[in-house]
C-alpha cells in the first residue's frame, strides 16, 4: 500500500514536468509549419511581426530584469523573458534553444520568449 501512494505522488509531481515538455509549443506539425532553426540575420526589416520562431545561440548579456541580449553567431537580437517564466540557471557560455514570435517595436524587432531548452 505504501508503495502506492509513493509511486502515486510521484507520478502526480512530474506529470506537470511531461505535460510541459510534450506540449509547451504545440501547434502545427506538417506542410508549411515553421519548425526550423532561424537566423537572427533573417529576422530584420519589416513584416516580421508575430512570425513564430526558434532561435539557438547563446544569451550574451542581461539588459533589464525581462529583456536580454541574445547571439546566435550570425547577429545579436534583443529576447524579452516573461517575469512569470521559469527560467533554467544559464550563463554566456550556455548554448541554449528559444521558442517564441517575433515582436516588432519601433527601433527594431525583438523575439518574445515562450520557452527556453539548454542544448
């Protein structure tokens, strides 16, 4: 009985940690998506605005408590971090994988982070 209720709880605690890692940036998945890698250097100019994303690289420095400096080799773009997002501990040496969309601002575009993956 006791072995129950331990496997039990434990399935009940990680069930939120499978769910998240399933299906934390769903959505279409066949002709058309995007689901590739791309380039901070593809991401100027205009029309860009809620272009869904994923990013690889490294954050290279923190500007604010929510937006961060983000590098892929290629160019450097600005990345917002929600204050209510779980942040894994990653420094500039942590290649890391961002999910997000593109957010156009008057002085340029910007990538609003929905998920973060270290690599």
């Amino acid at each position: 009985m006791f072995k129950k209720i331990i496997a039990l709880t434990a399935a009940l605690a990680l069930a939120p940690v499978v769910m998240a890692n399933n299906f934390g940036y769903g959505g279409f998945q066949g002709p058309g998506a995007t689901s590739a890698v791309v380039r901070v250097s593809e991401l100027g100019g205009f029309g860009m605005d809620d272009r869904p994303v994923i990013l690889e690289g490294n954050v290279i420095q923190q500007l604010n408590h929510e937006i961060y400096k983000f590098s892929d080799g290629t160019d450097t773009i600005n990345v917002e971090f929600d204050d209510d997002m779980m942040l894994p501990t990653f420094n500039s040496n942590t290649r890391v994988r961002l999910y997000g969309e593109v957010d156009s601002e008057f002085l340029g575009n910007m990538v609003d982070v929905k998920r973060i993956e270290l690599i």
